[in-house]
C-alpha cells in the first residue's frame, strides 16, 4: 500500500484561494518566491512552501524579509501528538523570527493561519528571572562547566545536601538542629526529612544519620564549598 507524499504544489491553490478571498491578487513563482500576492498598492505578501518544517524553510522565509515585512511559511497539516508539538514549537519559531505561519488541510483544503507576521515583543517573567537570580546567590563558587548535561548538576540544594551529609560524616547520628548549626544549613531539618537524594535516615525524632549513598556523593562531589574531592 502506497504512502500518499505531498507535494509543494499541493499547498499552492489552498493557500492562493485565501488570499484570493482577502482581495489579494495571487501568482506563483515569482522571482524567489513561492506565491506573491498583492492588493491595492500594499506591501506584497510572501509564501513559502515546504512540505515539512526544516531549517531551510525558515532560512527562506528570513530571507524573504529582505523583500517584504509580510512573510509566511506553509506546511500540510499532519495529525497526532507529535505534529501538534512541532506545531506549537514552530509557531512560538516564527513569532521570535517575525514570519506568518500556515497549514494546510490537503483533505479538504483548509488553511489555518497559527501567526501572522509582525515584530517579537519577548514577554518576560518577572518569577523566571527571580528563581535564576536566586539560584545564582545561593551556589557557592562555579562548580559547573557550561553547556555540561543537566543531570548530576551542582545546584544550591545540591550543595546545601553535601554540606549536611558532611557534617552526618564526621559526627555520626546528629540532632537536625546541630546538624543546622554546624554546616551553616538553616533549612537543613526539612532538608533530610525530604531527602531528595535519598542520603540520609532519621534514626530517631529529629536525629538523623548518613546513609552508604549520602557517604558515596561526599566522595564523588568533594568539597561543596569548593575544595576538592577526597582522595580515594
């Protein structure tokens, strides 16, 4: 059984039919372009059709920006979880890259736009910056390479844990309110009774202990203070 492939062609008479409706006068391949439309002396608008989101569509779609403001991409329209996904990712693209996004329909012919051209106005969120800000005072030193894998990162809490655990390591089972006072951990109570990385046990009411996987981080990380690892 054959699989049905589109062809750019096939995006061409949905896509000049909507335009057509906007009183938009419609031709292919003009110069560069895919499809040119233009309406009472306005700006043209620019389509470029692929039969698929690539890298290449939206270097032509950028490069169409050179010609006209009014600059869109279309692609068929798939179904599933998966094309939805690229949708949504491709059209939060477009917005930052100032291009109009299509799709088409090929059963049927319906066009929906997801983006009109227009420039990026980025919003920001205040809480974002705030937790990064945060973050960014709490670590003690550089401990981490940039661009390095996320897992196994050495964050704030990662180093709140080892500075605990340090304290467990030399001092045994310990109050949590000693524990607090030694590493300088003020959260340090809550801290091992979340125990995110599974280091430490309470042995008793508000006394905990250090467990083989909190002693096997001490000896991987080293120093979280920014000494470094203890020779093995």
């Amino acid at each position: 059984m054959s699989t049905f492939k589109p062809k750019e062609t096939d995006l061409y008479p949905p896509v000049k039919a909507l335009l057509e409706s906007q009183g938009y006068t419609v031709k292919g391949e003009i110069g560069p372009a895919d499809i040119m439309a233009v309406r009472d002396g306005e700006d043209p608008v620019v389509v470029e059709l692929k039969t698929g989101f690539s890298l290449s569509l939206f270097h032509q779609g950028i490069e169409r920006q050179s010609i006209t403001d009014a600059v869109y991409i279309a692609v068929p329209r798939g179904t599933g979880r998966i094309f939805q996904k690229a949708i949504a990712a491709n059209t939060s693209l477009c917005r930052r890259l100032g291009l109009g996004l299509m799709t088409v329909r090929l059963k049927d012919g319906l066009v929906e736009v997801h983006a009109d051209p227009a420039p990026y106005k980025p919003r920001k969120s205040g809480l974002k910056k705030s937790r990064l800000l945060k973050e960014f005072a709490k670590r003690t030193g550089d401990p981490n390479s940039g661009g390095a894998t996320r897992q196994g990162l050495m964050t704030a809490y990662r180093q709140d844990a080892l500075r605990c655990a340090r304290v467990l390591s030399t001092l045994g089972p310990t109050k949590a309110a000693v524990v607090a006072k030694a590493s300088g951990v003020e959260k340090a109570r809550a801290l091992m009774a979340v125990n995110h990385y599974g280091w430490f046990e309470r042995v008793e009411t508000g006394i905990y202990s250090l467990r083989a996987k909190g002693a096997e981080a001490l000896l991987h990380h080293g120093d979280p203070d920014g000494g470094a690892k203890p020779s093995e």
